[in-house]
C-alpha cells in the first residue's frame, strides 16, 4: 500500500506591527494594574494603622516597595487614593445590595436592601471605617467636589433601593428620603456600637435591634387600614 506523502506544514503567520504593539500595551497595562493595587493595598494597611493624617506619600511607597516618585505617577496625593480605596469599597457595597434586592419589591425589597447594607458593614468593619472619613464632614486635601460628589452619590445609590421601596409601600417623597437617612443612621449606630463594644453595655444584640427597627419601619411604610 502506497504511503501518502506528508501534510504540509504551514508556515506560521507573521505578527504585524500592529498586533505586536497590542500585545506591549496589554503587558504594560496588566503591569500597571499590579502596581496600582500593589499601592493601594499598602496604602489601605497604613491608613488603618496609623490614619489619614498620619500616613505619608512616603511611607505608602516604603510599604509598597517602590520609591515615593512611582507612587506619585499613579497618584497625585495620599487623598486621591484614600478616594480610589473608598470608591472601590462603595462599589462593592453597591454590588451587594444590588444581588440582594433583584427581582424584589415593596416590604421584601425595603428588607432584602437594607439588611444588605447593613450586613456589608457588619461584616467588614474596616470599610465602615474607610467610609467615615467622610461621613465625619471632613473634606481630604485633594479630594475634588467632583469625586467627593460622585463617591457620596454611590452610597446614595446603595440606599435607594430603600428608598424606592418606602415610595412603593405609599409613603410620600419627603418621608421616604427622611426615613432612608433615619435608616442610614440607625444602621451606622448600631455598627459602632457593635465594633467597638459599646453595645454590651446595654446588653443588647445588635441583630435584635436592627430586626425590630425594621419592623417598626415596614409599619410606618404601610398605608393606614381605614
């Protein structure tokens, strides 16, 4: 029987200048990216150890391993990435409320969304404690009005799922925007009471509070029975 000769091999294809250039842009933007997050994760360790004052440019660099001039090349100030760190964690408590509320509405929405935020909180203190840089009223060096409104606008954003659901449980606008802050507020009192043990002093449990608070809110909600 006959052998068949050889499939030819095909020749590889020659890279173009562009495809090339592509593939360097991509290498440096990965690059890129692991120092960014090189960075912040230092920066996120100092602030918490030694706080938004007390933390330098400098020592975010000595932490990250790099000199303080690559730092400045991805941020122009210590506030800029306390901004990055915040906005991060604001889109990630946005995310969650947004899974628990979907395909929610009314009394189960008004529950699933607040229950949501609170337990993002409880459950990672430190972003509560990243968050209250700002909810204090102090206003970081470098910290734009444009990003200082976009970052207070996406917390906004991760309590109007509550908001809207006051609405749809018939309560007017300007109650339901005052209950969501009456919300806001009762979730982060009850979070530093929590963290920093406060609450034992009472000897109540936060969960038990916070269950009754928002009983006591879904009935406020509801339209009266004539």
């Amino acid at each position: 029987m006959a052998k068949r000769p050889p499939s030819p091999v095909a020749a590889p294809v020659a890279e173009s200048a562009a495809e090339r250039q592509a593939r360097r842009r991509e290498r440096q933007r990965t690059v890129a990216d692991v120092r960014r997050a090189l960075m912040l994760d230092a920066a996120r360790a100092a602030f918490f150890e030694l706080g938004l004052e007390g933390t330098s440019m400098r020592e975010i660099a000595k932490r990250a391993g790099y000199t303080p001039g690559a730092i400045y090349s991805y941020f122009t100030s210590k506030e800029e990435i306390y901004g990055a760190l915040l906005g991060e964690s604001l889109e990630r408590l946005n995310a969650a409320v947004a899974a628990a509320v979907a395909g929610t509405a009314g009394e189960q929405c008004l529950r699933a969304g607040a229950l949501a935020f609170y337990g993002f909180y409880r459950e990672q203190p430190r972003d509560l404690d990243l968050g209250f840089y700002l909810f204090r009223g102090m206003q970081p060096r470098g910290l734009t009005p444009e990003l200082n409104r976009r970052l207070n606008t996406r917390l906004r954003d991760a309590l109007s799922p509550c908001e809207e659901a006051l609405r749809q449980l018939g309560m007017g606008e300007a109650d339901a925007v005052a209950e969501t802050t009456a919300l806001f507020a009762h979730i982060v009192g009850l979070l530093v009471l929590s963290h920093t043990g406060r609450i034992r002093m009472f000897r109540q449990s936060t969960h038990a509070l916070f269950a009754r608070y928002l009983d006591a809110l879904v009935a406020r909600a509801r339209p009266p029975v004539l």
